[in-house]
C-alpha cells in the first residue's frame, strides 16, 4: 500500500488517558513499559509497579483518517509533527504551530507568504528553503522519495540547502545542494533532485536544475558537482549539455562526480 495525502476527514477533541511519572510528574510518552510489569520514566528513570503511576486524563485532539477512519490520537504514539495513520499509509496531518494542516494544505502556495515565492512565470515558482514553514512542504514529499528510493538521503537543514518548485500552486518537488567554501574547491554541490511521479517527463526536473545552476552556480564560478545522481538526475544532466555522451564516453563540461 503507497504513501497518501489524503489528510483527515474530521477532528474532534476527547479526553485521553496517560500515565503520569509520581517522581517528576512527566506524562504518558516519557513511560516505557518493560515487559517485566515494570514501568520506567525516561525523564528520571523511576520504575514501579503501574499500578503506582497514577492515570490523568488531558483532552486531546483525535483525527479520522480520510482513507480507513482509523482514529489518530494527538499523542507521540502516533507522531510528533506528520500524523500518518499504520492501517493504510494515508498521512493525515501536519502539526505546525499548535494547529492542524491537511497535508494538501501544506503543499499548496497559500501555506507560505507572499514573499517567499520567486515567481519564473506560467503559474511557477521557487521557494528557498530557510526556516520550518518553507521546509515543511520538502519534510512531507520526502516520505514519497524515501518509499520509492531508499538511496534518497533526507534534507539535514544544518549543513544543506534546498529550494522547492511550485507548478499551478502545488509544490510538486525540490533539488537539494550545499555550499561549503573550503570544500571541493568551493563550488556548490547538487545532492538531490525530486519530482512527484505524476508530474515527470513534463520538464519540471530539467526547469529545476537549470534554475539552479543560472541562479547558484553560475553566481559561485559557474562549476558544480553532483552527488551519486540516480538514473533520472543523470539523464537530465546530459539533456541540459552539463554532460556529453559520445558513444561510451563522458565528458563532464561544467560539472564533476562526488561517489
């Protein structure tokens, strides 16, 4: 069963029950039950009986899967920031900001501000990936990339760039890349290239590799590597003439390999 935005259908709050911690006064999700009939607080790593770790009950929110109408219940049991439901990989929801977003809400030009879209024209645009809100989206189609390629690595904001594309107010994928000055001669660096299936073979991949090789590269020497590319990547690679291809040969014109 294939990953699905289907989001929730309903949210109700209920009153759930948790554990509470009678040293530290943690809650349900830092409780491990050891199989033994003993808890452990993974705050203080109390243990006792669970009869001695008394029961309260907070209200919580509780999402009906739009797929099966499983019940996902706001808690670390089920996630933290993307709700997905086990039953039928359906992801439900996204948490940002205390509040619920359907994952196509997410994915949609109206979750970021208006000045974070670089508008290329024909209903396309960029978003750079700089703080949680404009990352989220590249966090959600991550869970497509990594279901249908377990070589995708995920995006590490710390030490990574990423710039999404937008078609028609959907984000439909992202290229990943870094810059460092003092590495590979500080050129800059194309670690990942995504788009969703049902938007391949239309161009999008090539618009947004030469997007950001006109507007990144060629700003930092016009040179750029490229990390272990899968088929795709390569493929588009040598219709854009970054790479030639003559009989067996390759020539690498203004790129190089990182294995």
């Amino acid at each position: 069963m294939n990953i699905s935005f289907g989001g929730y259908q309903e949210k109700t709050m209920e009153d759930i029950p948790f554990l509470k911690c009678p040293n530290c006064n943690n809650v349900g999700h830092s409780l491990t039950g050891r199989g033994d009939g003993i808890w452990e607080c993974d705050i203080c790593k109390h243990q006792d009986i669970r009869e001695k770790f008394p029961i309260i009950r907070i209200m919580k929110a509780v999402l009906t899967c739009s797929k099966c109408q499983t019940k996902i219940h706001d808690t670390p049991s089920y996630g933290s920031r993307f709700f997905s439901c086990y039953e039928c990989r359906n992801v439900v929801a996204v948490k940002y900001n205390k509040k619920f977003y359907q994952p196509t809400e997410i994915i949609n030009t109206r979750f970021q501000s208006p000045e974070s879209l670089k508008g290329l024209g024909r209903g396309i645009n960029l978003v750079e990936c700089r703080n949680l809100r404009t990352t989220l989206p590249l966090y959600l189609l991550e869970f497509l990339s990594h279901e249908e390629e377990n070589g995708f690595l995920s995006f590490k904001s710390k030490y990574q760039n990423a710039i999404l594309l937008y078609v028609h107010n959907e984000c439909i994928g992202y290229l990943i890349w870094s810059f460092k000055k003092r590495e590979h001669d500080g050129c800059p660096i194309l670690r990942q290239v995504f788009i969703k299936k049902e938007h391949r073979k239309k161009g999008w991949g090539s618009l947004l590799i030469q997007t950001w090789y006109n507007i990144y590269v060629t700003s930092n020497g016009g040179k750029f590597g490229v990390e272990n590319p899968n088929n795709i990547t390569f493929k588009i690679l040598i219709n854009l003439e970054h790479i030639t291809k003559d009989k067996n040969n390759l020539e690498y014109k203004d790129c190089f390999l990182i294995t």
